[in-house]
C-alpha cells in the first residue's frame, strides 16, 4: 500500500525547501583564500609509501576560524595520528572541527584542553596569529609537542617571546614544528634537495615573493589582519631562503611606499601601518643578499614564488648550473595511503607527515624552531626598517 500525503503537508514540505534554498542563497560563500587551491604537489615519487612505525600519536587541534586551518593539512587522515581532542572559541566552530577530524572530546579553549585533556601527546596550534607564541609556549611547559601554523610570533611587541620559545624547546626537548608552507612547494623541495648534496654552493642572491591582493582584508579574530604590515607575515616569501639552507638573515633594509587601501590610512589600524606592500633586501648567513617582498595591494600580483642563484648553480623553474645532479631525487617522497598534499603547492600533507615523523622517530623537523625564528623574526625588523625609511638593521639570531 503506498503511503498518502495531504495537499496540507505537501504544501508546508514545499515552503519549508523554499526557505532552506533561500537561507542557503542569502549565506555568505567562504572567501577565496589565496594558496587553498594550489593542490598540485609536484613529481612525487612513484614508489609505494613505507611505514616508519605502528604508533599513533593522539593529537589535539586549536582552531577552526575563516581559514578552517584546524582540518586542513590532513592530521585525520594520517594513519599515525588519532585526533583525539578538538578546541575553538567559538562553539560551533569547535562542534565542526571535532566533525570534520573526528575528534572525540571539545574543549571551550586552549587552555581548558591543556587543563584537562591527559590523552594528548601533541597540539596543532590553528587559531589568530597573535596567539601562536604564547599557545606553543603553554603547550611545550605542559609536555606536548607543538605544531603552528604561520607566523611563530607576531610583530615587535612579541619579539621578547621569540627567545622565549627557543629556550623552552630547549629546554623540553620536545618537538615544535612551524607549519611553513613554502618549505614542501615542489620547487623548494628540490631546491633544498639540490642545496644538500652541494649543487648550488652557498647561495648568492635569492628572491621570494608573497603576492596576495586584498582590496578588502580577510575576516580574522579581533581584526588582527586589518592593516597588517606585509613583512609580520614573511614566511612564505623568506622560507625560499630559509627551509632550502637551513640558514638565517643577518641584517636588513626595507623599503615600502604608503598604500591607497583603506586599512592603511593614518588612524585606521592598529599598528599605525601604512604600507601594504614592503620589499626588503637582506644580508644571509652565508654572506649572501636576498631580496624578499610581500605585498597586499598590487592588482594582479599574485602567488608564493621564489629563485635561488647559486656558486655552482641556479633555480628558477628548474636546475640549471655546473653540478651533476642526476643522483639528486628532486622529487617529493610519498605520502602515506589517504592523505591529500593539501594546498599551498600541495604542502600540508608534507608538513604534518614531518611533524609525525620527527615525533615518532624522534627527529627535527623541517622548519624547526630555530628556522621558525630566523624566518619570522627577520620579517618584523624588516617592518621597522621600512617605518624608519630603509635604515639597516641587525637582526637576531636563532640557534637549536
């Protein structure tokens, strides 16, 4: 017998989907954010992924705001990790983050979660910028090893947590991971694959850029990105120095312009910032200059791109020099059975694999703490040196 329905009932089922579709319409969509849609990871090996061990570590994860960083880079996927605890200001972005990684308990912060969660071994810090330091910090003294995502401090009133941090990873001994993402983009893996077996020989001049055009600034807690000066976010644009040697910035001058965008104009941001776009030209490590820009306010400029020219050779889009590297695998290693690369040049599966790894086989990371620093903290002085017209300026220096 087949069921009836009533002109009553069908008529309200009616209205009730009109709304729905017209909620769903009146929605915002999620912004467009640059770097997500670069899925491409580059050649990657064509042997099978090999198990390195048959552990999980129980990992907690804090943040899931506009970015939704907190399930980006595949932690639910990776087959050494249980995500075990999930955390959010906001509650129904924490109730959405524990869905989509399938975290079993939710926590109403950080904190709370360091409190009272027991089970984790390590944390995955997604939330505002201006948190990162102090969260890692916190976590490291509770016993955890610590992921982040970019920057690892945030601008000049938080340089004196820039030695704060080395020193308790020091002192920990744990493993505290900046989740970089140029550091697994298919041209700076070659790059520091190549650097390693000595086929650049120090590097001359390197370039990086970060272009990420935004007439409007992207939603962010507190508003943290309205008016940020370019060079407090360095790392995508100096990582192409930093995660290919292993090196750092020695000193820097940086030059900028004020900017027509509205969040840069006298009054209108925080940081009294009135450039959005700062290109600055660094002494390396290696006696080397590096020239590294990043820009919010160039239509059309766009992407996270660098070249390294070296003693022996250079690359731009490829290797071209004096150097035989033909036994140099520039190629990405596999990743394990169901994770994504991810976004960002098919980046963020690499950086949480890394971070398992060093972890379970008790190693350093790519863009360890001391690279984190080197990368991040060189940004927030090129920011002053560009507010006092270009004047050239020391740069601290970060050791493990």
């Amino acid at each position: 017998m087949k069921p009836t329905v009533s002109r009553r009932t069908f008529f309200k089922a009616a209205a009730g989907a009109a709304l729905a579709a017209t909620a769903r319409a009146q929605t915002p969509a999620a912004p467009k954010i640059a770097g997500f849609d670069e899925t491409d990871a580059g050649k990657v090996k064509a042997a099978a992924w090999t198990p390195f061990s048959d552990r999980k570590v129980k990992v907690g994860i804090a943040g899931y705001g506009v970015c939704k960083f907190g399930a980006a880079f595949g932690f639910q996927n990776h087959p050494n990790v249980e995500v075990a605890s999930a955390t959010d200001l906001n509650p129904a972005a924490c109730a959405e983050l524990a869905k989509v990684t399938g975290a079993r308990k939710t926590y109403a912060s950080c904190e709370e979660m360091y409190a009272k969660d027991r089970e984790i071994e390590a944390v995955f810090i997604a939330t505002d910028a201006p948190s990162h330091a102090e969260l890692c910090i916190k976590g490291l003294k509770r016993g955890l090893h610590m992921a982040s995502a970019v920057p690892a401090v945030f601008g000049e009133d938080q340089l004196a947590l820039a030695g704060d941090l080395l020193a308790t990873v020091k002192a920990t001994g744990l493993v505290y991971a900046l989740f970089e993402t140029t550091a697994f983009r298919p041209q700076c893996h070659a790059m520091r694959e190549i650097y390693k077996a000595g086929g650049f020989g120090k590097l001359i001049y390197t370039e990086g850029e970060y272009y990420h055009y935004m007439d409007k600034h992207i939603g962010s807690y507190k508003d943290w990105r309205v008016g940020l000066p370019p060079q407090y976010y360095p790392t995508h644009s100096n990582g192409f120095y930093t995660c290919v040697t292993g090196g750092s910035f020695t000193e820097v001058a940086c030059l900028a312009m004020p900017s027509l965008l509205a969040d840069n104009q006298p009054g209108k941001n925080r940081y009294n910032n009135p450039f959005a776009t700062e290109v600055a030209l660094f002494r390396t490590s290696e006696g080397g200059m590096a020239r590294m820009a990043v820009s919010w306010d160039m239509p059309g400029a766009h992407g996270e791109k660098g070249r390294v020219y070296g003693q022996k050779g250079s690359f731009e889009e490829r290797y071209s020099g004096q150097a035989d590297i033909s036994k140099v695998a520039q190629e990405k290693p596999p990743l394990p059975p169901g994770v994504p690369g991810g976004g960002h040049g098919g980046s963020h599966g690499y950086l949480t694999d890394d971070f398992i790894r060093a972890i379970l086989l008790k190693g350093r990371p790519v863009c360890d703490a001391a690279c984190a620093l080197n990368t991040t903290v060189s940004g927030i002085y090129a920011h002053l040196s560009a507010m006092k017209d270009g004047e050239t300026l020391k740069i601290p220096q970060f050791q493990l």
